[in-house]
C-alpha cells in the first residue's frame, strides 16, 4: 500500500502557543478561508509555492540567469533590485533555490509521509511527557488533509503521544468521525459571528463552521475556542459579545483563548505578491485587551488572554 502523503510547508519544534506543554506543530498547507489578517498566508495554497527573501536576497540575478522558465525579473530600486516571480508559469524546480547560495529562494511547501513526520515528532515524546504537551496538527485547514492528518494522528496515538488539531472549522462534516479517537484537544476558531461580515472577512459563510462545532461537542475531544482579535472587525463589542453568547450556549463548559492581535503575516503577504490589508492596523492596548477578556469572564466563561 502507498504511504499516505501529505503537504506541509513547515514543522516547528517546541512549540509553547498551539496547545498545552511543549509541543510540535506540524502545519500543513492548504486553507478554505482567506482571511485578510492570516499569520500564515504561506498556508493557504495547497500548492508549493516559491518566494524571494528580500531581507536575504543581495540582487545579484544568479536565480533569474539560471530559471528554465525565465518567470525570473530583476526590477531596478534605488538600493539592490527587487525580485518578481510570474507564480502562474513557475513549475517548482527549485533550480533557483540550488543556485541562491545567500538562501534568499524558498520553497514553501513539500510532500512528505505520515511515517517521516512521525520520526520527527517522536524525537521529542520526552519532552511531551514532561511538560503535558504533544503534536498539533495546524496550518492551513489540517482536515484539508484527511488521510494525511488521520495517518499521522493514528501513529501519534500508537505512540502514546497527546494529540491536538487546530482548524478553522470549515470542512466536510464527516470527516469528523474519521479523527474520533484520534484527537485529544481541537483548537477551534471563532472569527466573526455575523455571516455577511464573517464571508466578506474570510470568503465564506459560517454555518458550516458553527455545525461542525456542535459536531464535535458531540465526541470526547477537549474544546478549546481560540478568537483572533483584529482591531475593529473581530474585536468589536458586539463580535465578542456575539461569541460569548454562543459559547454560552453549549452544555459543555468550553475554554476560551483571546488572541491578541499582531502583524507577522504583512512580510509574508509581500512576499507572495498578495497585497496586506491590514499595514495600518495598531496592536491592541492593554486596556482594550482587558476590555476584551471582561467580555467573557463576565458572561461566566474560563477565558484567558493568550
Ligand atoms: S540568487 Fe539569491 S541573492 Fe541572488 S538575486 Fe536571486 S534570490 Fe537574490
Ligand atoms: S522554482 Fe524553477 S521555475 Fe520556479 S522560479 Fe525557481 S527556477 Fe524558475
């Protein structure tokens, strides 16, 4: 039988921000939302992609000389050239990356095993069980991969290593049952209850998002709900209020993590050629913050800043 693939694009070892303990963080590429503020923007494309590094790149033309399909260009500055690349005609060679000995050409993403994961993530079970942490599988829609991601988790578990899935919530319903079992905390993202707001946001709508939560409340899995607060569109008063209420409305007590807002996705949009729509957005207060947290601990909810 062949090995069950998957792309991912990066493996962050001791994580401290994706789940409890000290944990690996296998992102995998691939999302159904487009979300203006993803961190990730490397993650959306289920493709490889490739990207010039201008904080590495010193202009010097060699991956332009050597590109097979010439989508290369060397645009003048009034400091060393800017490197475009025509993504539409790139056929992921990575000639350029060979060539690039400054290490300014990276390709995000590669197809790997659930077996080659596995033999990273376990270097540290150690460490896992030391501090209560595991694997988490994030991205990226890990689900977008479900033969990947339930390979992988089923190895984990055989390996007596925690297991946490952190999704966007927009995915087929089914898929559901085929991780029962399999994962031990889901970090869910509540974004925007509004449907209008949450589509023209993300690009889709939120019934589906909201279904599959109550999905899950059905299995034993721990819930985390994980909000992303983005100043003035999911950090609104009445936002929050709106995914408190919901939260509320779960039989099940449901942890709640507020994310506070911050910009680390605006140089990787850049260099993706996608444009940022957020470059005047500030960093919340730390009044605001706490405005944000009374939210939810004065609707009786377990919340905490992250
Ligand atoms: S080869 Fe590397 S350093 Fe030279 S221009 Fe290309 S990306 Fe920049
Ligand atoms: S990956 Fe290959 S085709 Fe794409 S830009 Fe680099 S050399 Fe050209």
């Amino acid at each position: 039988m062949p090995e069950t693939q998957g792309t991912i694009f990066n493996i962050q070892r001791f994580s401290t921000d994706d789940g409890p303990g000290i944990r690996t963080t296998v992102f995998v590429k691939g999302c159904p939302l487009s979300c203006i503020w993803c961190a990730n923007p490397e993650s959306q494309s289920s493709l490889p992609q490739i990207v010039n590094r201008p904080s590495k790149c010193r202009g010097c033309g060699k991956c332009a000389a050597v590109c097979p399909e010439h989508v290369i260009s060397l645009i003048p500055t009034d400091n060393k050239p800017e490197i475009r690349i025509d993504r539409s005609l790139c056929k992921n060679c990575c000639t350029c990356v060979k060539a690039c000995s400054a290490g300014a050409m990276h390709l995000y993403g590669e197809h790997v095993t659930a077996d080659e994961v596995y033999n990273t993530v376990k270097r540290d079970l150690g460490y896992y069980q030391r501090s209560g942490g595991g694997i988490t599988i994030s991205g990226g829609e890990p689900m977008m991969q479900i033969d990947f991601v339930t390979a992988l988790y089923t190895l984990c578990k055989n390996g007596g290593i925690h297991t946490a899935l952190d999704t966007c919530g927009y995915f087929p319903t089914e898929y559901i049952s085929r991780t029962s079992g399999l994962v031990d905390l889901v970090l869910f993202d509540l974004k925007i209850i509004d449907p209008d707001l949450h589509k023209h946001y993300t690009g889709v709508d939120n019934q589906l998002i909201h279904r599959n939560l109550r999905e899950f409340l059905k299995t034993d899995a721990e819930i985390f709900i994980r909000v992303p607060l983005i100043p003035e569109i999911t950090d609104t008063e009445a936002n929050l209020t709106a995914i408190a209420n919901v939260v509320k409305s779960f039989e099940k007590p449901l942890h709640v993590d507020l994310l506070p807002y911050h910009n680390y996705g605006e140089n990787k949009f850049k260099m993706l050629g996608k444009p940022y729509l957020l470059s005047d957005a500030k960093r919340q207060s730390k009044e605001k913050l706490a405005s944000c947290l009374e939210i939810f601990t004065a609707a009786g909810l377990d919340c905490q800043l992250h």
